[in-house]
C-alpha cells in the first residue's frame, strides 16, 4: 500500500510540474509583458522552484568525458567491465593512460542514492588513477526470480570485482560500504588472495556506531528490527519488473535525509527562488544541479537494509568481531598489509566522529605505518567526497597515501 501510494503522489506531482514548467514558458515568453512587471518574475519563479521540486527522476548519468593530465585534455570512455544482477562494474577508460596509474575501485554506497553521487569524487580523482567503481542496480527493476541480495552477496560482489580488476588495486569506500568494504579486505586478507587491495581507504563510515552516535544510529539502536520490517519495507508495485520484490524503498530514505536537515533545505530552496527573480540563472542552476542528483533515488533489497540494520547498527559485530560470512568469522586480525586510511568530517551528522577512525583500532596486526586517520576540519557528510573542501583539502590526502603504498613489497 505504501509504495502504491507513493506512485499515485508521484504521478500527481508530475502532472503538476509539467503544468507548472508550461506556466513558467508562458509567463517568461518575450511576447509577454507580465515577464517584464507586476507579478509575472515573482510568480514565473515561484512556479520554476516548484516544477523543479516535484519533477520525477530516474538515474543520472555521470556525464564525465574528459580530464586533465599534466595540462593536455584527455577523453573519458565509460564502459561497463563486469555485469552482475544487483550492479555492474563500470570504467572510467582514460585513453592512452590506464596503465601509468593506480587501479581504484571506488565503492558506491547503496543506500538509496545512485552511484552518480560520487561524481565529483571521481571527476577529481580521474587525472591521477585508474578508476573503476560499483554501479549498484535499483532493486526495483530486478525480477523477483532473479533472486535475493544480502550484505554477504554484497561482499562476494566486491571480492570479485577486485578479482576482474587484479592485483595491486586500490579500494575507496564511501559511507556505508566501509563494512562491507573491510569485511572483504579482511576475508582477503585471511586467505592471502592475490588481488586483496594494497590500500583501503574509508570516508565517514559507520565501522562502529557506538562512537560518537548521530540520530541515524540512535534510532536504529532503538527500535526492534520487526519495527523496520513492518515500518519501512514494502513491495513493488506491478509497474516495475521487480514486482513483488519486498524493498527499502528510496523514497523513504530521501524523506529521511530530508527530514534531518529540512531548514537547510527550505533555505536552499528559497536562495534558488530569489536567484531566479534576480536573474541569477547560474547560481539556480546550481543549485537545481545539486537537487537533481540528491533526490534521485533507488530502491534496496529488504534482506540487505534488514541484516545491515542488524549486524552493523545494532549488534556492531565487525567491531566485536563477530561478523559471519557464510560460515566464516570475519577477522580484523587478518590485515597485516592493507594500509588503511579513516577519513571523517567534524561535523558528519551521518557518521560520528570516531566511527571510520575504529577500522584502525581493530586491525591490531596491522602495523602503525600502515595506519592513517585524517580529521577533515568544518566538513559534514557530503562535504567528504564533494565540494570544494574535498577537491582541496582531502583528496591530496587520499591520493598521497594511494601513491605511497603503491609499490610495496608483500608477502
């Protein structure tokens, strides 16, 4: 019922901000005198941020051609390497240079947001690697008889992946995908597998939520998990081919995000309506660039939310080492030679300060040279892996320590 209901909105909206784009043409038309005086700017631009806010989305491109290495423009090929039901395997081909640089497997959260929100890591990490990243499928478009994903297949996706790239790859995790991330780096590691990543670097993730706890983690903690099941999953309508399929619908994780921060985006929305009366087309724009990505969204299995609401949020079994992965514990102890770099942002309302910084401390047999934490000053969540603070301050970081443990010797 939830998901049919939020269909019949859905369509009600589009309707609507069709008709509101058509008023906006008509009031802005030259012919017009009302686009000139009176009401006509003010109402013009009321109903440009409404048609924008209701318009539906499907997933975005990421739109990268190009490059810059050492001054000389470089085309971008995006190509998709290794095809799997829950996601693909996607490349960033620079033509002439893949072999100069580190291989990176940038690993996408799924948690509701495609893997174009990462844009901006990749665009500002492209000059300097060899990038590949998980382009995780909308739950709702896979066939029921396609089968079930967990945050075990979760794990076997990326551990195969590492494998297609090779040995002597690196692995970027961004938010949530730091468990699953670590977790494979660990049962890589316990096996000495040739393609476990030289280095694993972690942004704002939660590795053990009992540090630091935002609202996200307190709400978790303190809600049964039948409270989930019967509150937040729900089935896909018959208009999808992944009808039937029970889901954590990405409508309900955008109302959430939303929700914690609704000032900031009231605020947003009314700076984009002043813009467009003042005619400062390019700040609305960029300001509707960022809103077309952020409310973009995609559906995840409800057997991935449910065991991940589980084992990471509640029973915090990386960090306990208690983690199982089919039949097997998941070892910290086991890394011995991924060097493990813990990003995190001062004011990360998602991931408390102390959260990804835990991966260091539960590595015990990791030698401290191979260990780094980096506090990003005045940074939240987003600001991590976009915007300017990270094209800035923290990508030299991360590409700094790429590059210092990438011809290392192992065993």
């Amino acid at each position: 019922m939830l998901y049919n209901a939020y269909e019949i909105q859905r369509n009600l909206l589009a309707s609507a901000s069709a008709a509101a784009s058509a008023g906006v043409g008509l009031l802005q038309h030259p012919a017009n005198p009302f686009a000139y005086f009176g009401g006509g700017p003010l109402l013009a631009s009321a109903l440009d941020v409404f048609a924008h806010a209701a318009a539906p989305r499907g997933k975005p491109a990421f739109g990268l051609e190009s490059t810059q290495i050492d001054g000389v423009d470089v085309a971008i090929t995006e190509t998709v390497e290794a095809n799997k039901t829950f996601g693909q395997l996607r490349h960033f081909v620079r033509e002439g240079y893949e072999a100069q640089d580190p291989k990176l497997l940038i690993v996408a959260p799924m948690s509701g947001h495609f893997a174009t929100l990462l844009r901006g890591t990749v665009a500002r990490l492209l000059p300097n690697h060899d990038i590949y990243i998980t382009d995780w499928a909308d739950a709702r478009d896979v066939p029921l008889e396609a089968g079930t994903f967990d945050l075990d297949d979760y794990v076997d996706y990326l551990t195969s992946w590492l494998e297609y790239i090779g040995p002597g790859a690196h692995m970027l995790a961004v938010c949530q995908p730091s468990v699953p991330s670590l977790a494979a780096a660990c049962l890589m590691s316990a096996a000495k597998h040739p393609c476990r990543p030289r280095t694993l670097t972690m942004m704002g993730g939660p590795i053990d939520t009992r540090k630091a706890p935002t609202a996200v983690n307190e709400l978790a903690e303190e809600r049964p998990l039948s409270w989930f099941h019967q509150n937040v999953i729900t089935t896909v309508p018959f208009s999808y081919p992944g009808a039937g399929r029970q889901v954590y619908p990405g409508f309900l994780q955008l109302a959430g995000f939303m929700s914690m921060n609704l000032g900031n985006h009231l605020i947003s929305h009314w700076q984009m309506f002043k813009h467009l009366v003042h005619g400062d087309d390019e700040s609305a724009e960029a300001t509707k660039r960022f809103y077309d990505e952020y409310r973009s969204v995609c559906d995840l299995t409800s057997e991935f939310y449910l065991q991940t609401v589980q084992e990471v949020f509640k029973k915090h079994s990386l960090p306990e080492g208690e983690l199982m992965h089919r039949g097997t514990r998941v070892d910290p102890g086991a890394i011995t030679d991924i060097a493990l770099l813990a990003v995190e942002g001062e004011h990360d309302d998602i991931s408390g300060i102390g959260q990804t910084k835990a991966a260091l401390d539960i590595t015990p047999n990791l030698p401290k040279a191979l260990k780094q934490y980096h506090l990003a000053r005045d940074v939240g969540h987003y600001g991590i892996f976009n915007g300017s603070k990270w094209r800035g301050r923290i990508a030299p970081v991360v590409e700094n320590w790429i590059r210092a443990h990438n011809d290392l010797p192992r065993g």
